[in-house]
C-alpha cells in the first residue's frame, strides 16, 4: 500500500491483487497484461508502463506458469517481428480484473474522510508472512550495482535497515527513493551480540533484551530498540548461556544485507 501522493489529483486506494493458484499477481503485473492487449507486443507493453523488457518477459512467464491456461501467446519473428496477444483466458482475466477495480474505487472512497494512515496502517497489519520480523518504512536510498540495488528503509523510530536484492528486485517493485516498503527478517537470520563488536553485517540493531522464551534447544530473544521496534531471534540455548543473557540487558541484532527481504504492497 502506497501513501497517497502530494499531486493536486492524489487519492487513496487499496492495491487490488488477483489470485492466481496460491499466488497474487500484482496490479502492475495486471497492467502489464492490459498493455499487451493494446500494444501486440511485448516491448511495447514494456515501454507503454515503464518496465524493461527482460522484466516484462519475466512477469509474463510467471503469470503463464500461475494461470490455469495459458494468458498471453507470443510469436517470434516474422515480417512484423513477432509479436504477443492474450488469449480468452487472459482477456477474461482483465475483463474481470477492470470491473473489480471499479467496485474498489467506489468502496475507497467511502473511506475518504477517515484517516488515510489508520486505513494504510491497518492494512500492513492484516499482513501476513512467515518471517518473524516484518518492519513498514520508506525508502531512504537506493544505490545500483552492476547486479545488485543497495536498498536503506527508514522504520519506525528513525532506525534504518539495508538491503541487497538484485536489479531486476528492484525494477518489478517500482522501488523509489520515498515510497513505502517492508523488510522481512526470518528470526534464524539474526545474529545476537551482548556488547558492540566489529562484524562485517550491514545492520547492527542495538536495545534491550525485552523477553527470553527458552526452548529444548533454541531460545527466542526479542530485542527492543531505542525507536520502538522489537527484533526476534532464534539462537542456540547454549549461545545463550554463553551470552550471559538476561531480559534488560543491552543487546545487539546483527543482520546481513543479503538475509532482508524487501517487498511492497502494489
């Protein structure tokens, strides 16, 4: 979920998603298809919505591989150099896709006097996910690499988490500097450190130890930062032990770049 911009014309809106097997298939994805459907081709989809080509061969893979049919066929070649179009399927798929967004944009706005952050904060909390961590913030930066995007998130408090996910990562979730984003951390991820120490991990995350739940072989810390937010980890009982720790103790969570995943609700 994106805030809602400082345009004169800006509105609030609640992302519409549609299933496909056990996965969402993102509205860009869906207007990728609908780009497709006017364009004939895939290179101008691309170009029609601001997405590389490779990137939007991707998507159209995946969404052939979700679909129970086959949504977009594609021809190579030719006098005209080939070309795309969707099939009944894929074109039923939009049809349904566009009068979904039309009933969205009519219940949206039944909300439009209520608070915008409540809605957008109460949407982040019907999330759901696997990873025992899942932080909301706004991008601060984003640096690009031959392969990789470095990727900083501003989360509650002013702490800050860093990314690395690849380009093509980046891209497909129209990351930018300021718009909103998560970053999941599974708990076995993080890395507890009693006292301040030079490790070459990206984040090192500072507070105190606010509960300890011992297990018959792993313990779960929880970590409270300065700003708010609580880091779990999983460790071993006997780096526990060896930890010394106590709830109240000053405690550091280290977490590599490379172990955050980023995502975005859009």
């Amino acid at each position: 979920m994106m805030p809602a911009d400082t345009t004169p014309h800006s509105e609030f809106t609640l992302p519409l998603a549609l299933r496909l097997g056990n996965v969402d298939v993102s509205n860009r994805r869906m207007k990728l298809l609908e780009a497709v459907h006017a364009t004939g081709s895939i290179s101008g989809a691309a170009k029609a919505i601001g997405m590389t080509y490779k990137a939007a061969w991707d998507a159209i893979d995946v969404i052939n591989n979700l679909g129970a049919e086959p949504v977009v066929i594609t021809q190579h070649g030719g006098a005209g150099g080939g070309g795309a179009v969707l099939t009944r399927y894929g074109a039923g798929l939009i049809e349904s896709f566009v009068k979904l967004s039309a009933l969205q944009n009519q219940l949206t706005a039944l909300f439009a006097a209520h608070n915008i952050q409540q809605i957008q904060d109460l949407r982040s909390i019907l999330m759901k996910t696997s990873a025992r961590n899942t932080f909301s913030g706004t991008v601060k930066s984003l640096t690009q690499g031959a392969v990789n995007t470095e990727v900083v998130l501003t989360i509650q408090g002013d702490d800050t988490l860093t990314a690395i996910i690849t380009n093509t990562s980046a891209e497909s979730m129209n990351l930018a500097v300021g718009s909103a984003a998560f970053a999941l951390i599974k708990s076995s991820f993080v890395i507890i450190a009693k006292d301040p120490v030079c490790t070459s991990a990206r984040n090192q995350l500072c507070g105190t130890v606010e509960r300890i739940t011992d297990g018959a072989v792993n313990a779960e810390i929880v970590i409270k930062l300065a700003g708010g937010n609580l880091v779990t980890a999983m460790i071993t009982e006997g780096s526990t032990k060896e930890l010394g720790l106590n709830v109240d103790d000053k405690a550091c969570a280290l977490i590599k770049a490379s172990h955050i995943i980023v995502g975005v609700d859009h």
